[in-house]
C-alpha cells in the first residue's frame, strides 16, 4: 500500500520560512518524480514544485521560484520543500504527489497524501 506522508505545515508571519516534508512508503521511490501541489479555499489544486528521481531537474512555479527550494533523499524515501520568505498568498494545504510522469496537472494523478496545512498571516 503506497503511502504519502506530509508534515511541517503550521502558521507562520509573512517572510518567515517552513519547511515540509513528505515520507513515501510502498513504492520503489526512486522511479517516481515527486511533486508538491496546493490548494488555497475556493481554488484549484495548483503546481508548487516538482523533481525527478536524480534531483537534478527540479521545477517551481513562477509564483515560488526563488523562495521555494524541493529537494529529495531517495535513501530516506523523503522529499522536503523549503519555503522562505513566505507571503499571505502561499496560505494553503499543500500535497505530496507521486506519479511516474512529470506534469504540473493535479489531474494527472498518481498517489496522493493528506495535506498539511500553511497559514501565512500579514
């Protein structure tokens, strides 16, 4: 049974940081790209960051790039997303997801966690 695990939300003042993590557990965890989505109240699960297996390639959002920084741990089978200078506009539940392609599409599915829970306050 694949299982995604995100922990490391909580609430945090405006340019303060964060940094979640998501352990995986029932998959060969180097063959699957790891992304993180969000979705703030009301909207769309949206793209955050993505990386393949290597670490090498990594993608962000245009609305994280340069305060969002995902890196992985295949050893650990964990993934981390470190997040500074965070904004009210990053308030949001954000997913781990694991899916053989690499897509920015929520549709596109593959294995999900819970979610964990940001609150930026202004």
């Amino acid at each position: 049974q694949v299982q995604l695990v995100e922990s490391g939300g909580g609430l945090v003042q405006a340019g303060g940081s964060l940094r979640l993590s998501c352990a995986a557990s029932g998959l060969i965890f180097d063959g699957y790209k790891i992304h993180w989505f969000r979705q703030a109240p009301g909207k769309e699960r949206e793209f955050v960051a993505g990386i393949i297996w290597t670490g090498v390639s990594r993608d962000y959002a245009d609305s994280v790039k340069g305060r969002f920084t995902i890196s992985r741990d295949n050893a650990k089978n964990t993934v981390s997303l470190e997040m500074n200078n965070l904004k009210p506009e990053d308030t949001a539940v954000y997913y781990c997801n694991a899916r053989i392609g690499f897509s920015r599409r929520a549709a596109d599915g593959g294995y999900w966690g819970q979610g964990t829970q940001v609150t930026v306050s202004s």
